[in-house]
C-alpha cells in the first residue's frame, strides 16, 4: 500500500480549533477564579501558581528534549493547564518545594510516561494532587483562612474547610444543623468566602468559566451536569432521610472540589469518553463515588479520588458505547 491511514491519539474531536487554541481557551476561562483566589489568598497564591506553571513547563520541555529527545510542544499551552489545575488543587501554604515535586509527578509520571499529550489515561494534575495528598496529608491539609492570610505564605493563619468541619462533627456525633450555624452560608460559599484550595471556593467565579468553554465550544454540557447532578440527588436523598447526619445537597456542591472538578478536571478530552451516552455514565459514576467518600469515607472530600477511579473506566466505556458508525444501517423494530 502506498498511502497508510494514520490514527492520532485523543483527544478525538469534531472541531476546527487546534490543541492550542483549546488549551489557551482553557486557560482563559480559569481567569476568572485566578483573580478571585489572588484576592482571598494573596501573596501565597501567587507563590503557588506561578511556581506550579512554570514547574510543568520546565519539567515537559526537559523530558520532552533530554529523555524522549522528541519535538519540544510546550508551545500547545498543555504544560500550562496542568500547571494551573495542579495549583488550584493546593493550599496557598504549601511549601515551594512540595509544589515543584507535584509538578514533577504529575508531568513525569502522570503525562510524559505514557507518551505525553493524548496518550495518558489519567488527569495529571489529579495524579500531582493525590500524590501530594498520600505524601504529605499535614500539609494538604491546612488550609489558609480567606484574605485572613492575604500577606502570608507560609506562616499563614489555617482553619478547617467547610466540608472538614462537617466530618468532623459528624465522626463526633454533632447534629449537623448545630455545625452549620460555624459555617458559612450557601450565598457565602458561592461567592468564595471560605477555606480551601485555590481553585475551588468561589462557585461563582467557575460557573463564568464554565459559560465561557460552552460558548467557545471547548467542552459539553454532559460531564459537568451529570456529575453535579448525580451529587445532587444523592446527598438530597440522605439529607431528607437524615438531616441530622447529612448536610443539604446544595452545600455539597459548593464546597469542595465539585465545580472545578465536573467543569475542568472531569471533562478533560483526553482521559474522557467520547461519546455522549459514554460521558453520561462516567459524570453518573463520578457523582456516585464522591458521594460514598464524602459521607462513608475516611477523607472528607472524594471528587479527585471519583474522577481518577473514572479515568480508569474510560477505556472500557469507550470500547462498549461507541458511536454509530459512517453508513451504518439503523434496525427498526
């Protein structure tokens, strides 16, 4: 044969916009939360984000030069992206060196190992962030209280996130009605007037960058609805079979990892499924597994754990939901 069909690697899609500038729109769309968790965490996030970026940059262009000795693609803006979802993933407190060894992981082991862009299985920030979490818990876990620790990096005040607080009470046998009146409410919550991550206390703040990818087409609305819906539905089951022991289903979707995982982390093109059937069912499995974690687990958050035990699946999902295939002829009947 003279002329060879070549298949690319994921991400496989219907689109005239090029990895770049998917990525870069990426990028854009996280602006909002950027400015949000500059302003309540001040100098530490900035400390983190930049030193999170330029890490995965760096960490690619070596691997990519010096060990696969391929053609150098940090240009794409991928490199960026998981520096940036990695960095929203941390505390603003996190030692600079924890930040580069996450870094490291998630690009050395969670990418660059299978072959780079469209070839790794799971999300590598989330590979960076379960990897830091395993390694270091103390430290991935005290979280800075909002513009409280503005001017501070390391010395900055710490306190319990919403969701710690309420797992907490809950292993103490606390009624969680008595538990809410110490934590914010839902209004609060959504503007991001709380604990946490970088990327994950202002709802509001994603909710525009969530908008902003439909528009530009660089993401559906599956995953993130059906993943936050599925979150819904059961923790509001068990909030109305035990609202003593079970906080309302809206709480748990604004705090914690929800929003920045169902919009950024969960629909990632690579290490999601293709079709729409398949993403429905993966965002189903997604909400489920948080749930269980949340509420039976020893953490108090699952959202990174659920999407990683999903990515797992994907192959298989894709292998049994595929799409109609060009000409095939549809059986009534």
């Amino acid at each position: 044969m003279s002329k060879l069909l070549t298949v690319s690697p994921s991400p496989h899609i219907g689109s005239d916009q090029s990895v770049q500038e998917l990525m870069y729109g990426v990028i854009l769309s996280l602006v909002p939360a950027l400015l949000v968790t500059l302003y309540v965490f001040g100098i530490g996030a900035l400390i983190v984000v930049a030193l999170s970026v330029f890490s995965c940059i760096l960490f690619e262009w070596g691997i990519q030069k010096y060990l696969m000795k391929s053609e150098i693609r940090i240009r794409d803006g991928s490199a960026a992206v998981t520096g940036l979802l990695l960095a929203f993933n941390l505390p603003s407190n996190l030692p600079w060196w924890m930040v580069v060894l996450g870094a490291l992981f998630a690009i050395g082991i969670g990418k660059m190992t299978y072959g780079g862009l469209g070839n790794n299985p799971f999300n590598p920030a989330l590979v960076g962030r379960v990897f830091l979490l395993i390694s270091f818990p103390v430290q991935m876990t005290s979280w800075p209280l909002p513009v409280v620790s503005r001017m501070h990096y390391l010395d900055a005040t710490t306190g319990a996130t919403p969701l710690g607080l309420l797992k907490e009470a809950v292993r103490n046998g606390e009624a969680v009605p008595e538990v809410m009146k110490q934590i914010p409410d839902h209004m609060q919550l959504f503007l991001g007037q709380m604990g946490g991550s970088l990327g994950e206390i202002s709802a509001l703040a994603l909710i525009i960058g969530f908008i902003w990818l439909l528009y530009k087409r660089i993401i559906t609305w599956h995953i993130p609805v059906f993943m936050v819906g599925t979150i819904f539905v059961f923790t509001g089951i068990l909030w109305w079979l035990n609202p003593v022991r079970n906080a309302t289903p809206v709480f748990h979707i604004l705090t914690g990892g929800v929003l920045l995982g169902a919009i950024y982390m969960a629909t990632d093109l690579v290490t999601s499924p293709m079709t729409r059937a398949g993403m429905i069912l993966y965002a189903a499995g997604i909400g489920l597994i948080t749930v269980i974690i949340r509420v039976y687990g020893a953490y108090p958050e699952g959202v990174s754990f659920a999407i990683l035990i999903m990515n797992a699946f994907v192959p298989l999902i894709n292998k049994y939901i595929k799409p109609r295939r060009f000409g095939e002829e549809v059986k009534h009947g």
